[in-house]
C-alpha cells in the first residue's frame, strides 16, 4: 500500500517534540497549529504541507532525505502554467488525453481547478507532477 503524502508528514512529525513545534513552524513559515494539524493526520493545505516538508528535510512527493530549506508560498499561476505548457509539448494533449495519461488518480474537473490556477489537495499536485 502505498504512503499518502499526510502520512509521510506524521511519521516526521512523530520524531519532532512537541515542544519544539514553535521553532519548527517559525523555520518553515507557518504556525503552530498547522504542524499540530499535520501530526494528528489532518489534511494540509498543499503549501503548508510543502513548507513542512521542506523545513524537516524531506521530499514532498518521494520522502526522501533533502537539506532543510525554507519555501515561499505555493504560486497557483506558476503551476498551471507548467501544467498548460507540459500539455501543449505533448502534441497538444486535450485536457481529458492529459488526465487519461495521469491515470485514474485525479479527474477532469482536478485539471479543470488546475487550468483555472485554483487550488487542489496536494496528492493531486503529486500525481500531475
């Protein structure tokens, strides 16, 4: 079964003392009670959950081991740009050839949200990634 990008979230968190919750939500730019939100398995935001992601040191979508950063905020237009540019390289892929090429893990009106610059839940934005 594979790891949902929440659940990879509170296995970090459950490494880090609650007690230094504030210093962790002040490296990675958000508060307290999105790390507490994320800990107890509460879906995030996807630009909290890349903030958190970032500030613990580990990859968004792999879990893997990455220096601890800090991230600006998630930029909706930016990414439906990639998304729109990714699909017009591919021979012009129809948004319904584009989400038939993702898979069934997200669906028409997800790329619709994307293609408006609207926000999507960040297992959404892994899959299209």
């Amino acid at each position: 079964m594979p790891v949902t990008p929440i659940q990879r979230l509170v296995d970090e968190l459950a490494h880090v003392r609650r007690r230094d919750y504030p210093a962790l939500a002040k490296r990675a730019g958000v508060v307290v009670r999105e790390i507490e939100r994320a800990a107890a398995g509460t879906q995030l935001r996807p630009g909290q959950y890349l903030k958190l992601c970032a500030a613990l040191g580990i990859k968004a979508a792999s879990g893997e081991r990455v220096p601890p950063r800090r991230l600006g905020d998630f930029d909706w237009e930016m990414f439906r740009l990639g998304v729109e540019m990714r699909r017009r390289l591919s021979k012009r892929m129809t948004m319904r050839q584009a989400v038939a090429a993702i898979g069934r893990r997200v669906g028409l009106s997800t790329m619709s949200r994307v293609a408006n610059a609207k926000p999507i839940s960040i297992t959404s934005i892994i899959a299209i990634c």
